[in-house]
C-alpha cells in the first residue's frame, strides 16, 4: 500500500508541538501547524489538551483590527518532553517508513 502521508503517533505530534515553540519561541496556530505538518481541523484538540495540562500557553495579540492567538512553550512543557517524551522515543524510535 503506497500512502502519501505517513502516520504519526500522538505523542510525536506532542513533541513536535513542544519542540517547534521551542525553536521558534512563539507562533500563531497557522505557522505552528504548518510547520509541524498538522491539520487545524484534524489535530486543534491536541493543542487544547496542551494547554489545558499547560504544557503550553496561548496568549491573544492584537494586530490592528484582528485578534490572534500565540502559542508558546511552557517550562512545564520543557519539562514533559525531557522526562516523558524523550525516553519514551528512545524505548520506541519513530519509524521511518511504515513497511509491510
């Protein structure tokens, strides 16, 4: 079966999320999902569960007549990934193909 997108598991797509506001500092909800290959509609509930357990923040930004919503790592986050996430990778690597 020849697929064109890949399958990620959630707790990548997490450390994507964490990893991305990291570098960048902060993004809007557009440039972090696009950066991060993320579908708004598909994927917004996992940010919403990130903010919830505030892993990250969201803080809104006027730009003239429009208010956007910036997202940005949290120490918490930080945190998470370093404890949780990264040992977690290293039990159960990311695959680089799915091969059947």
């Amino acid at each position: 079966m020849n697929k064109s997108k890949k399958y990620r598991d959630r707790i990548y797509i997490i450390k994507d999320i964490i990893l991305t506001l990291s570098e960048y500092g902060e993004l809007n909800q557009t440039a972090l999902f696009s950066f991060c290959g993320l579908n708004i509609s598909k994927h917004k509930s996992i940010l919403n569960n990130l903010e919830k357990n505030e892993l990250i923040q969201r803080t809104e930004k006027n730009e003239g007549k429009r208010t956007i919503n910036v997202f940005k790592v949290t120490e918490k986050g930080r945190i998470f990934c370093q404890e949780i996430i990264d040992p977690y990778e290293k039990l159960f690597p990311r695959k680089n193909e799915s091969s059947k």
